[in-house]
C-alpha cells in the first residue's frame, strides 16, 4: 500500500508539472523599467537636486523649489503610471495592512507612490530639501522593480529546482 501511495504521488506530481510550466510560459516576467528608461530617470532626478540646491544658494530657493517639487512628483507619477507601476496594496489586502518593511508583497517600501511620497516631504523642507531626495527615491524604486523582476524570472525554473520525489 505505500508503494501504491508513493506511485499516486509520483503521477500527480508529473500531471501537475506540465501545468505549471503552461502557466509560467502563458504570462512571462517583463522588466517594466529598462535601463535607459532608469538612466534618464536618474538623469532627471539629479538634474532636479540639482537645480534645487543651486536655487537654495540663491534664497529664492524656498519659494521656487515647492513649486519644482510638485511638478517633479507628477512627472514621476505620470511617468511610473505609464510604465505599467502599480501604485496599488497587494490583491486581496486592504489598504493599512502591510508592513512597513519586509519582503511580502504588501510591504509599503515596494509601492513606489510611498517612496516619491517621502521624496516629496523630504523636498518641501527648507534646507532638508538640499539632499538628493528625488535622486534616493527613483534608485530605491528602480532597484526595487529590478529585483521583483529577477524574483520573478528565477520563480520560473522553481519547477526545475524542486527536488525529485
């Protein structure tokens, strides 16, 4: 009898395989950030910190840089949206329930809305507003979007990684 139940083990694992590799085939993991399209995201990022601090020098800075950092955030926005970035909690969470770090899908890091939010804060700060903030926050958020791609692309071949029954 347990060489029957290791045998229904085995052939329902072996129907099972072939509809995993179907699923993973039907929706491969698409890298949504390029690297030229992180490269002149970084570029405007640094050209805007820039700016910034060359207008904090002037003192009219305090004024001008507010005004700056708002259309920046809706670039940014406009510009992730297009991407396909989604802005969302995780499906099936309500919002409020992820963590603030962590490596679960809900964790509120991973939402590049919370991450140019800060950026944003950070920015209308009057000498806080120096430091490269836009700068810090389009990295974490292409890095972050870089490394979910990579999770992805490896959590293909898990069928291959899965030890032999």
């Amino acid at each position: 009898m347990d060489d029957q139940d290791k045998k229904e083990e085995f052939d329902e694992a072996r129907r099972k395989a072939p509809e995993e590799e179907e699923a993973s085939k039907a929706e491969p993991p698409k890298l949504r950030i390029n690297p030229v399209v992180a490269v002149f995201m970084l570029l405007l990022a640094l050209a805007v910190d820039g700016a910034q601090i060359l207008l904090d020098f002037i003192l009219i800075g305090v004024v001008v840089n507010s005004i700056i950092d708002i259309f920046t955030w809706l670039i940014f926005y406009v510009w992730f949206k297009a991407l396909g970035i989604s802005f969302g909690v995780a499906k099936g969470t309500k919002f409020g329930q992820g963590s603030l770090v962590g490596g679960n899908s809900e964790s509120l890091l991973k939402n590049p809305l919370v991450v140019i939010a800060v950026a944003l804060v950070v920015e209308f700060i009057p000498v806080v507003n120096a430091l490269p903030a836009w700068t810090a926050a389009i990295a974490i958020t292409i890095v972050i979007e870089h490394v979910d791609y990579i999770i992805q692309k490896l959590g293909m071949f898990k069928t291959l990684l899965r030890p032999a029954v």
